[in-house]
C-alpha cells in the first residue's frame, strides 16, 4: 500500500463514522505517524507504507472514527500561536477561549491567577505574550497540573508560573492584578446533547452536574479579596450565562462590568473591576 493509498483509506473509513473535516483529520494522522508537515504529504504520496506505520496509522483512523477527539490521538492542541500538550484528563483548548486570552491582554497586570487551568493553555499564554509577568494557575486535578507542568517548561515559562493544586481559591494566596478562569459551565441537562469527543475530556471540567453556574458563584463571590484595587476579574461562560454571572459581579461589588462576544457573535466573557 502506498502513502497514498492508505490516506484514501483513512479519509473514506472516517467519511463513513460520520466523522466532519474527515480528510483533514486523515491528513493530519498521517502526517504525525510519518513526522512530516501535512504541506509536505503530496511529495511523499507515491511511497510505500512501512507495514509497521500502516498498522498504527490504521489504528489511529478506527480511534478517531470512535469519535476520540483527534487532539488525544495526535498529543496537542494548538491554541493562541502555541503548541499545547494535551490528553484525556485535561478540556482540550478551544479557539473560542482566545476571546478571553485576547480580552486579558487588553489590562495591566503583573501578577495573574488562572483558576481551574487545566493544560494551562490561559496561564501560559498570557505569560508568554507578557514577559514581565508571573502567575499561579490552580486545578482540582493532580494529574492535570502535570499536563501544564509539561507546557509551562515547554514554553519557557516554568520559571515565572506556580501550579497548585488548589479546590478553586482553597490554596491561593494573593493579591493578583488579573484573575482568569474558564470553569466547567455545561449543564446537566444539556450534557447529553453534547458531540461524543466531549465523553473523551474528563467530565469535571465541563459540567458542575447542575445548573452551570455554581463555579461562578464561588468565583465572584471570593475574587474580590485576592484582587488588587482595580484589579480585574474575566471568566469565560456558555452563550445563556452573560447576564446571571453580570448580575453576580456586580451584586459582589465589582464595577463595569460587561459581556463580551467571541468570533461567532456569541456572548463568550463576562469581565468586571474590583474598585480601587
């Protein structure tokens, strides 16, 4: 079988499981499995497959097929510019999370917490865009915080970022000029209607098996003391959270407070100000 061959194969395996972007998610497969850029497969299609290849690129095609999210299958997401480890115990980075990245930029900071930080793809981004920062990102998730542990050194911000593993503010000392957060917002209820990579991602950092919002009252309600004067508070949330986590910050003090959409229009950061 040649390179060409087996990728006509994989392509059309996943066209048949339904899977969408099937080419591109075959390409990419094979491109990691031969070491080689996705630009560069046309120069190598008319070459024999290595048996040995063959076989796990075949493998690696029925996982995906099985709706195992290509990012676990190929170790990383890419996310802001930066290459991020991934697996199955952290949420796998989203283009809609740069919204909150690219909102974060927008406000002085020295000192910057990421509660629940998962690979640490917020902590670490902001870091890497301003050097003269530190930061502590937290996760429930011991094996979480190693993920990000690998990021951080592979992103040369090891040095200036702290990662505890901490039960929202449980283990944080403060004060921060920024506190960021993308917390698990998915309800119970629409759980189930979710794609089928999602039963892939560790269920805790989707869904607080209620009303979406009680990560939300834990952070506006405590944020306040680990900030500084006019420091600020953004946190993403689903489309149908803007208002109650507004009304949340500002019953819990915080001033100009706004809701801001991602790409799609869709209300994606909800951002407020402690006084000061």
């Amino acid at each position: 079988m040649t390179v060409q061959e087996a990728l006509l194969l994989g392509t059309r395996l996943l066209n048949e499981a339904g899977i969408e972007g099937a080419a591109r998610d075959a390409r990419k497969l094979m491109a990691a499995l031969l070491d080689i850029d996705p630009g560069r497969l046309t120069l190598v299609m008319p070459d024999a497959f290595d048996p040995l290849i063959e076989e796990n690129y075949i493998a690696a095609i029925k996982e995906r097929a099985g709706r195992r999210p290509l990012s676990h299958l190929l170790g990383y997401r890419d996310f802001y510019g930066r290459r991020f480890s991934i697996s199955s115990d952290v949420l796998d980075p989203r283009g809609d999370t740069e919204t909150l990245v690219d909102a974060a930029l927008k406000v002085p900071f020295d000192r910057l917490l990421d509660l629940g930080t998962g690979s640490g793809c917020i902590l670490l981004s902001l870091l890497a865009e301003r050097p003269s920062a530190s930061g502590v990102g937290t996760d429930i998730s011991r094996a979480a915080l190693e993920v990000a542990a690998r990021n951080a050194e592979a992103h040369a911000c090891a040095e200036r970022c702290t990662l505890l593993r901490s039960d929202w503010f449980e283990a944080v000392e403060g004060p921060f000029d920024l506190i960021v957060s993308n917390p698990p917002y998915i309800t119970l209820d629409e759980m189930e209607a979710l794609e089928p990579e999602l039963g892939f991602e560790p269920r805790a950092a989707l869904t607080d098996e209620g009303d979406g919002l009680s990560a939300y009252r834990v952070i506006a309600a405590q944020a306040g003391a680990y900030l500084t004067p006019g420091g600020h508070l953004m946190v993403e949330i689903g489309w149908q959270q803007g208002a109650p986590m507004q009304v949340m910050m500002q019953d819990a003090g915080f001033k100009d407070v706004q809701i801001l959409p991602d790409l799609e229009s869709c209300d994606r950061v909800v951002w407020g100000r402690k006084p000061g």
